[in-house]
C-alpha cells in the first residue's frame, strides 16, 4: 500500500507542475505574425496556428501549450520578444 500511496502523490506532484503558455489578443499584430510565431516559437503546424490565432481572436485569449515551467519559459520570452502578449499561468 505504501508504494501505490508513494505512486499516486509522484503523479499528483507531476500533474500540478504542468503549466499553460497563454496568448491574449491585442490591437496590434496581424494574424499573419501570430500564426507565424506559434509555428515557429511553439512548433505547431500550420493548422494549429491558425486555430489558436482564431480563438485569441474570438475569446481574447488562448492556451497554446502546456508543459512545464522550464520548457515554456523560453517560448514566452520568444513570444513576447515578438511583441505578442503571453504568460505563464
């Protein structure tokens, strides 16, 4: 029983390390630089891209990706070196 209680709580620790990388919609880049930018930044395919870019549109903002802290801080800082409106949550 210790090993399955020592299991469930690695995987709880696992699950609540997972972060979203978030967009938010602005007044300033075209769709063209955000789908650009989340192909080139995130590595989504063009179809992806042009999703997120449509619900950042549509809903003011959008997950993009979920990962870790140590993997998508370097994608924010990308993001917002680009002048597009992300963050961490």
């Amino acid at each position: 029983m210790q090993t399955l209680e020592q299991n469930e709580t690695e995987v709880l620790e696992l699950l609540t390390e997972q972060k979203d990388l978030v967009v938010y919609n602005d007044d300033f880049n075209t769709f063209d630089h955000v789908i650009e930018s989340l192909i080139k930044v995130c590595k989504h395919e063009v179809e992806q891209a042009v999703q997120c870019t449509y619900i950042v549109h549509f809903n003011g903002k959008c997950q993009v990706k979920r990962g870790d802290y140590e993997k998508l801080e370097p994608m924010c800082t990308a993001l917002l070196e680009r002048g597009i409106t992300a963050e961490i949550q």
